[in-house]
C-alpha cells in the first residue's frame, strides 16, 4: 500500500474595509488560486491536501465554503501593544494563534504550509511541494514571482497566471514538517508586518535537517511590488515584531544556531539599518549611522531601532 503524504494549508481571510488596500483584488485571486492548486491534487493519488482558515468572527463571510473553518480567533497584536495613532487600529492575528490551530486541527498532517492571503498559488503548487519534499527538502521558504496589474479580477486568473514575473526575494509562503511546529518559539509576533517571515524562517531553519530558499520557483505570486509595508515601519506593531524577534534569536541560540539561521538573520540585518537610517530623527544623525554602515558597523546601526520616535 502506498504511503500517502498528507499536507495542510491554513491562511488568513478577512473582510477588507480599507478601499485603498490591494486585498480587495488579491484576496479572491489568492482563494481562487488555492482551490485550483488543490483540485489539481487528484493527479498524484499519493497525495493529500486540505485547506484550512484562520479567521475573526466578523470576517467568517469571507472564509471559502470548502475550507476547514478552525476556532475563531480571539486575541490580536493590539492585546499587547498600543498602536500608532498615524497608523490606526490594525488588529492584526498573531501566527502563533493561526498555527497553534493548524496544528491542532491537522493532526494528522505530514507537512504544514502557511502562506499570506495576498500570495496566490500556480495549479501545481501542491504537486511542486510534493516533489520537492520527496527530492529531500525537509523545510523550505518559497518566494513569490511578482506579477503585473494588468489583470486583477478572479475572472482574469488563466491571463495572471500566464504572465511570466520577475522573482521576488521575501519570505510569504513556508512549508515544514508538522512534528517540527511544537519546538518553534514565536512568541507574540503578528501577521502582516516585517519581520515575520523572518521569526518563522529561523525557527524552521534551526530545526530542519535540510532547509532551503527557493526564490526562482514558479510557484507563488503576488499581483504588482507596491511596498506598502514601508509605511508601517515606525508603527509601534511592526517595532513589537522587531523585538520578538530579537527575544526569539536569544531563545534559540542557547543552543547552538544552525549556519542557515545565522545567514538568515544576518541577511535581514540591511534591512533594519535602512529604515533606522531613513527615520531617524535628524540629518546628522543619518550622516553617522551611513558612515558606521560603511566602515562595517551595520549591527550597531541597526541595534538602534529601539531608539526611534
């Protein structure tokens, strides 16, 4: 008798409020994308996949009806840190509350995948995830390819998906092995802000015999590279992920850190010296922290983020 691997997909809808949030289009696309993958799952009988949700209760009209509906979510980053007023209210799901019911729910499953609600999947995703696990990759991150905007409606997915893209090198979708999520330390890091992607990518990494990037697949996309992100960068949420972060790096290294988690979180680095350079509050200040950046003193810039206003 075959042995058939079983893989569990959970992500995060929502009723969007916001007009001006690229949700509007890409969440349908993404629900659409996902249902396609799966029925493409009936080629390979070796295979198993069920698509799970994550959801507040006032956003269950927005939950696929062929969905796993999971407990309701209760608790949100705002339960823990007060919000920047020139943001506003973002009541944003902590991932460990979207996995822990994954985890639980999917009792059964080999593999798990988390994956953003603005990130769609070509047919053969699963197919392509089943491969790649079979072909020894015991954890991996896939990257998206970024798509362009000239079609956003769910009606448009055969010419979205026909479109070529350019790879993207962010972290948006993770595949690991169920049996690894009881040792992650995620502590109360949220959707939807850096650094996320990367509180998860070091957990997988620190406990995956074989761990991979895979950034040149064509297996994920997203539609247009607008970086929205950028704006919540001195919100007080994102700064609350930073520190998560920093407390989860400390409580993996009393063990040994994995060479992938290090270049991992070095890599991520650059990117917290950027934005303490860009709002930092004075010019002079700018001038040094670029000078130290130069001479190879990115660290100490970086450790600087917990000083902005």
């Amino acid at each position: 008798m075959a042995f058939t691997m079983k893989i569990a997909h959970i992500v995060n809808p929502l009723v969007v409020t916001n007009p001006a949030s690229d949700l509007n289009f890409a969440q349908p696309i993404t629900l659409l994308s996902m249902q396609r993958a799966k029925a493409c799952v009936n080629k390979i009988p070796e295979l198993d996949v069920t698509q799970y949700a994550a959801f507040y209760e006032e956003d269950r009209l927005e939950v696929p009806a062929d969905f796993v509906r999971t407990p309701v979510l209760e608790r949100s980053v705002l339960d823990f840190v007060k919000p920047d007023t020139r943001i506003g209210l973002r009541k944003l799901p902590l991932l460990r509350d979207i996995l822990d019911r994954l985890y639980a729910a999917a009792s059964d499953a080999d593999y798990l995948i988390y994956s953003n609600i603005d990130i769609g999947l070509w047919p053969d995703f699963y197919l392509n995830v089943y491969r790649k696990i079979n072909q020894g990759k015991h954890a991996f991150l896939i990257g998206r390819q970024t798509l362009s905007m000239d079609y956003t409606s769910p009606e448009d997915l055969d010419k979205i998906l026909a479109q070529k893209g350019i790879p993207h090198y962010g972290y948006s979708c993770f595949v690991f092995p169920r049996s690894h999520y009881e040792h992650y330390i995620l502590g109360d890091t949220c959707i939807g802000l850096q650094p996320i992607g990367v509180t998860l990518a070091v957990n997988m990494s620190q406990h995956a015999a074989s761990f991979e990037r895979l950034f040149q697949t064509r297996m994920t996309f997203h539609l247009g590279d607008d970086k929205l992100w950028q704006k919540t960068l001195l919100d007080t949420c994102h700064l609350h992920n930073e520190h998560i972060l920093d407390w989860v790096m400390q409580q993996l290294s009393q063990t040994e850190l994995t060479s992938k988690t290090k270049v991992i979180f070095n890599d991520y680095l650059p990117w917290r010296v950027n934005y303490v350079i860009d709002h930092s509050s004075n010019q002079l200040s700018r001038l040094i922290y670029r000078v130290l950046r130069k001479v190879g003193l990115g660290a100490w810039v970086a450790a600087r983020y917990d000083k902005l206003k």
